[in-house]
C-alpha cells in the first residue's frame, strides 16, 4: 500500500499544524545540569533531532517536584522561572526547533516511582508502595489535599513557562505509573475522598490538571495528555475506564491523546512482564506483536472520541504506520529507539527511501531467560529490558557530548555505566545546593 499518508499535514483541534505524522516521542534524557536547568549537551541532543525528519519532537520527563525525578538529571520546572532558567528553556526550544518541527515538553510528576535515592517516602495517592523486589523504591506517604491542588498549579506554572520559552505544546504525562497515572489506578488509589474511589474520582486530578494548564497557556497553545489503554494488572485502571477518561479529556478541550500502557510493576510499555501475571483479558494482538504494541486499543477508541490518536511503541515498518492511520483511524505514530541510532531514519522513511526502520534490536539481544522462554516472570528479560533502556540513556550521553554512537557497548556495560553516572549526579547536585 501506499505511505504517502505519513507525510500529509495533522491539523490539530486548537489549529496547530504538524508537518507530518511522525513523532519523535518522549525519552527520558538525564542530560539536565546540577541546577535541574535545560543543558548544552541536551540542546545538543535536540539540536542533532532536529533535523530527524518527525513532524514534533516531544521531550523527556520535565518534573514540577524536584523531590520526585523519574531519574536523576531530569529537567524541573517547579516554580516561576527566574532569568537563567527561562534562557536555558528558550535554548532547548531553539535546539529542537532548528529544521521546522514542532516540539512539545513533557510535564510530569514520578510519584511512588520515585527512585528510593531521590526521596525514600514520596508522595502518591495512597501509601501504597510499588509491588516490586528490593528497596528501589521506599513507601510513598498520602497527598494531602491542600498538596493536590499545590501539584495542579505546579502542571500550570510548568506549562506557561514552556509557553514563555517558545515550545509549541505540551504534554501531560498521565500514563507508565507517574502520578497522574497512579490516580487513576484503583490498586495504587485507595482514598475515601473525592480524588479516589469512583473513576470520576480517580480521574478528577488529571482533569484539573488538563483544565488549569489550559487557563493559564490560553486556547491556542497545544496541550496534549498521554494515557494508558490499561495498567495491564487484575484490578488495575482498565481498558473500559480508559474509553470513559478519553471521552472526558475530550470534553476538556485536549488536542491530542497518546495512547500507552503499563507500569512499573508491568511494564508492557517495554514489552516485558511484572511479577504479577498481566490481566490477559486486557492484553491485545497489538501488545503482544512486536509491531504496534498499543494500536488496536487505540483503533476501538477511534470509535467513541474524535480527538486525534498517537501511538508509540513497537512500529518498524513504514506500511504498518500507514495502515495504522488509514485503517484505523490513528492521527499520529510516535517513533523513539530508532531515531538514537540513526539520526536521519525518519527523513529517509517519508522519502520512500527506508521502508523498514533500523535493525539495532539485534545489538540487544541477549539470549533466552534463565526461566526459560515460557515463563511469566523472566528475570533475564527484565533485566535485559532495563540493561537496553540504559544503553540509550549512553548513547544520549554521548550525543549530547558531540561523540559518535557506540553500537558495540554492551549491555551489561551500559547499565553499570549509567548507573554510576546518575549517582555522581545526584551527589554532585545535591551537594551543589547545600
């Protein structure tokens, strides 16, 4: 079939246009200096993104609670930003707008998936902590309400000061176990008042969140919500609640949804399995395929709302996305692994010239589980996982300090590497503000 389609123009509700319909979605960068300020190296890693060939570049991680980093070296905007940090923002946004994409900030909170090292007692919902081994992650303690509405203002003020800076959206981070996302899953909100309980309860955070960045950044700035289809979990948010929440934010005005899905404790968003068996009832073709993880969820969402759709995860061949958004209905394909090994794949891609993105899996391979192939908790997948994220999280390093890609780091290697290297930072910063 044709792909001509991936390089037709996406007329956002609000009327922002996005040249294509190729993403560059959201991968956690850890390049932030001790200060939590935009970096030259990060600008550096945009600025090489830049000219990918995706229509919009989405960000990493931006937190609006230091205490709370998804990772160390994640960029913070938790307050009005002073002089130097509105500066270090507008670089960052001149980086990665340099060719003609769009780019939007990923604003989010990490919740109870806060690393232990970063705050052991972090704030969550309910003092529910993660269900995974080890001391990771500490025992979250119950927000408040007076700091509930203290975190919708925080989404704001972060959501103006990418405005400020020149970004052209943002998205809210509401998906993969972060705060948002954890209200909205009964296993992890357990609250008897008005933000727990019912979905509506559940979902009320989120939908205050949506409101109150759009009030402050105004009708014509972007604002997007990325979601889970499902936690993946027996009695976690459901695919049936989701179809409820992507009818509400659609009611509030969002310009456009991605859809996702898992957690920490099930991490489907890597392709991989928690220690709980996953809710099969949940799990589609699209979640188990290596292509598509989450796009027949957001096919059968494509029938209740008409906001326009992304999906991320898994898409390797340039005939998939384009059936994906002629068959079903999908608006947009988010692209990540890929494009840290290959600059220019996109560009390649929607000139006809690529029809199948790269082949760097094969790098990470690592055999089959110690457990054996079948088994639901394969502790060598996992850690395999975790050791290939932490081989991008290399990678971004050395791009962002002007090196070439190293395609024969291991992975093993790579997840010693950059652990030490988030732990000199966390020191190093902490340190610096003292």
């Amino acid at each position: 079939m044709s792909t001509n389609i991936l390089s037709t123009t996406l007329t956002l509700p609000n009327g922002q246009q996005i040249p294509n319909r190729i993403a560059k979605a959201a991968m956690t960068e850890g390049l932030a200096d001790l200060r939590a300020y935009p970096s030259p190296e990060l600008n550096r890693l945009y600025k090489h993104w830049a000219g990918s060939g995706c229509g919009v570049l989405i960000t990493g991680n931006v937190q609006v609670d230091r205490l709370h980093l998804e990772r160390p070296g994640n960029v913070v905007i938790d307050c009005e930003p002073d002089a130097q940090m509105h500066a270090a923002l507008a670089a960052w946004a001149t980086a990665a707008k340099a060719e003609g994409a769009k780019t939007w900030m990923q604003i989010s909170h990490a919740g109870r998936q806060t690393q232990a090292v970063v705050n052991p007692h972090p704030k969550a919902p309910s003092a529910i902590a993660l269900g995974l081994p080890g001391k990771t992650f500490g025992v979250p303690v119950a927000l408040t309400e007076a700091e509930i509405f203290d975190l919708i203002e925080r989404f704001a003020v972060a959501s103006l000061a990418a405005k400020n800076a020149d970004f052209d959206g943002v998205q809210i981070h509401a998906a993969h176990g972060y705060l948002l996302s954890s209200f909205l899953n009964p296993r992890a909100n357990i609250r008897a008042d008005q933000w727990g309980g019912s979905l509506e309860n559940r979902a009320r955070m989120l939908l205050a969140v949506v409101d109150a960045v759009r009030a402050k950044t105004g009708a014509d700035f972007t604002v997007t919500v990325k979601l889970n289809s499902a936690d993946f979990q027996q009695g976690g948010f459901s695919f049936a609640e989701c179809k409820q929440v992507v009818k509400w934010l659609e009611k509030h005005r969002v310009d456009l949804i991605e859809i996702s899905g898992g957690n920490y404790e099930q991490a489907r968003m890597m392709d991989m399995d928690g220690m709980d068996a996953p809710d099969m009832g949940e799990l589609r073709p699209s979640t188990v395929a290596r292509e598509a993880y989450f796009a027949d969820f957001a096919a059968e969402l494509r029938e209740v709302v008409t906001v326009p759709l992304m999906v991320t995860g898994g898409f390797r061949s340039a005939t998939a996305m384009a059936r994906a958004i002629s068959d079903d209905g999908i608006s947009m394909i988010g692209i990540g692994r890929p494009l840290c090994v290959d600059q220019h794949c996109i560009a390649e891609l929607l000139a006809g010239g690529r029809p199948v993105l790269g082949q760097y899996e094969k790098v990470l391979r690592l055999g089959p589980g110690v457990f054996g192939p079948h088994s639901r908790f394969n502790i060598f997948k996992m850690l395999n996982g975790f050791g290939a994220t932490y081989w991008f999280y290399q990678q971004f390093r050395r791009i962002g300090a002007g090196q070439p890609i190293d395609m024969k780091l291991g992975v093993f290697s790579a997840l010693i590497m950059e652990t030490l290297a988030q732990i000199k930072w966390l020191r190093a910063a902490k340190k610096a503000a003292n």
